[in-house]
C-alpha cells in the first residue's frame, strides 16, 4: 500500500491524442514519477519517449511490473484486458471514460479491484471542470435539466457511439445530482457520417419526477458543452466548455447583493424578486485535477470521485439508450 508520503510510480498505456497530455500532466504533478509508457505503435512509442523524456516499453506487462499505478488511455474495447492485466500487477487503475464497452467487463474489474484493495478513478473529467465545482457547492433538487454537447466531426473516438463518446459525460453528471432510480428512458438516434450512431437525444424520468433531456452530436458545426438546470425558485445554468456558471433565484424580501450580483424586482400582486449570480471560476486544468485526485485516492485509501461503481452507472444507462436506440 503507498504511504501518504511517497510517490507513485505510474505507467501509461496508450499515449494518442490524449495519452500525450497525460503524459504531460503526469510529469508535473510531484505526487507521480512516470514508471515509463506503452504504445502498440512502436513509433509513437518512440516518439512520446522522447518527447517526454520517458523511457517505453516494448509490452505492457514489462511496465505494470515497474508500476504501481497505471493510466489506460486506450481505445475503450481495450480497457478491459489492460485493466485486468493491470490488477494482476497489484496496480491501481485510471481508466479514461467509458470505463469499458460492456457492462459486464466493468463489474469483474470492479469485484477484482474491491478483492485486491486496488482503486479504479474513471476520467469523467466535466466533474472536475471548474465551473462544475462551483455547481457542487448550491442546493440542487433538480426538477428537469437539459444538457447539450456537440462537438464538431474528428475520426478520433468513433470506434464507440456517440452515447459512450459524449453523452456518457452528462448521464455520469446528472447520475451524481439526482438522488433518485430511472423510472422511463426514451430515446432516439441517428447514423449520419460514422459506422455508429452520431447524434443522440434521451429523456429520462426518473422516481422523483425529475425529467432529464439530454442531447449528443458529433456532427455539429459548433462546439457546445451546456447543462440547464431548473428547479423550485432556481434556475442555473452551467457552460462547461467556458467554465462558466449562472443562477437566477426567485426571492420574496430584497436580497442582499454580493459585488457582481444584480436583481430585478417583478411586478404583481407578491413583491418578487429575480437574484442574478455569476460567482466566479477559479481556472484550473481540469485532467491535471483529476489526476491529482487520483494521486490522493490512492494514497489515502480513499474512494475517489469518479469512482468505479459511478462510472459503471453511467455505463449501463448509456448502454441501455444504445440498446433502445438500436431496437
């Protein structure tokens, strides 16, 4: 077990697009020292190694014995065999989303993981995003939320649907701030450019009442990461590609204003009045915080945010809209 007080030797397997900024994140975050990288192009192995001044293996199983924590980055059919292979090792796993492509994998590395004492963080990275972590600190009993994300059309992450591309990162957000089981899931989708489904909505209905909207494209012609979020007296919305968050609150006696704060007094038969808040984002890199959130799990036993069991949540409802979507 790593003590509080040393540094995790981490390997990373698969280092693309994403798999380089890791690398990159990794090498500035002293609570890891990069253990070295595998890439099964021996080329890009090679240039990451240099790159980042980083030693490459020729087989994974050659890393995890010189790791103790590894970070898959890998096309997501892979996450289970590295995964597992990773575990044998005695490592502790970060797993970019999806976890893994089925239901069933995530569930065996979750027994494993929990029988071995190993940790699996899932990159569901929007719930380190700044503007998110303001979210986490209000009241929220959601009614209905609505969320879009588009994203312009890149090759890169269509060896999955866009449910598990993109939409999988708002059902993983609303899973966590509706404290209530799925009653209904509509939905519906569309193959437009890919051999997989490109753009997607779904509604679910949950036990409580609260509805969730939510739509996801890789076809846009603009880049959109918005949530919605409406509940009694409240309303706020959160910009997660600008990392910015807005609330307007109903109130019945003048409120007290903060420096930014604006308030518009609504006319009838009750004094009502409209609370503007735009509190400020502290910026910060959102995989670098993910990443040292890892580093903290692991070194204080703890389980982390994006934990395995959340993560896999997340997966089987997204599966679920995939499954209705395809029948």
């Amino acid at each position: 077990m790593v003590k509080n007080d040393t540094t995790i030797q981490i390997g990373v397997v698969g280092t693309g697009h994403l798999g380089n900024f890791h690398l990159k994140q990794l090498k500035g975050i002293p609570h890891f020292t990069i253990a070295g990288l595998f890439d099964r192009d021996p080329n890009r192995a090679i240039e990451m190694s240099k790159k980042h001044d980083v030693e490459s293996f020729s087989s994974v199983k050659d890393l995890l014995q010189k790791s103790e924590a590894i970070s898959i980055i890998t096309p997501t059919p892979y996450h289970y065999e590295i995964g597992n292979l990773a575990l044998d090792a005695d490592c502790h796993l970060f797993i970019e989303k999806p976890i893994t492509d089925k239901i069933e994998h995530a569930r065996l590395l979750l027994e494993k993981a929990n029988r071995l004492n190993k940790i699996i963080q899932v990159g569901h990275i929007e719930r380190f995003n700044p503007a998110f972590a303001v979210l986490k600190n209000l009241e929220l009993q959601p009614r209905f939320i609505e969320a879009h994300r588009l994203a312009e059309f890149n090759p890169r992450g269509n060896d999955v649907p866009v449910i598990l591309d993109l939409m999988i990162h708002d059902l993983d957000i609303i899973l966590s701030l509706v404290k209530s089981e799925i009653k209904e899931i509509r939905a519906n989708g569309v193959k437009v450019v890919s051999s997989s489904v490109d753009i997607a909505n779904a509604r679910l209905e949950f036990e409580n009442g609260c509805i969730a909207n939510v739509t996801a494209s890789r076809i846009s012609q603009k880049v959109m990461r918005k949530m919605r979020l409406f509940q009694e007296e409240d309303y706020i919305t959160i910009d997660f590609h600008n990392g910015i968050l807005e609330e307007y609150k109903i109130c019945t006696e003048t409120p007290e204003l903060g420096e930014t704060d604006q308030v518009i007094e609504l006319k009838g038969r009750e004094k009502k009045y409209v609370l503007y808040r735009k509190p400020d984002v502290i910026k910060h890199d959102a995989l670098k915080e993910e990443l040292i959130h890892f580093a903290h799990s692991i070194n204080n036993s703890q389980k982390p945010e994006t934990d395995g069991e959340s993560a896999a949540k997340a997966l089987s409802l997204a599966l679920e809209i995939q499954k209705i979507i395809d029948s």
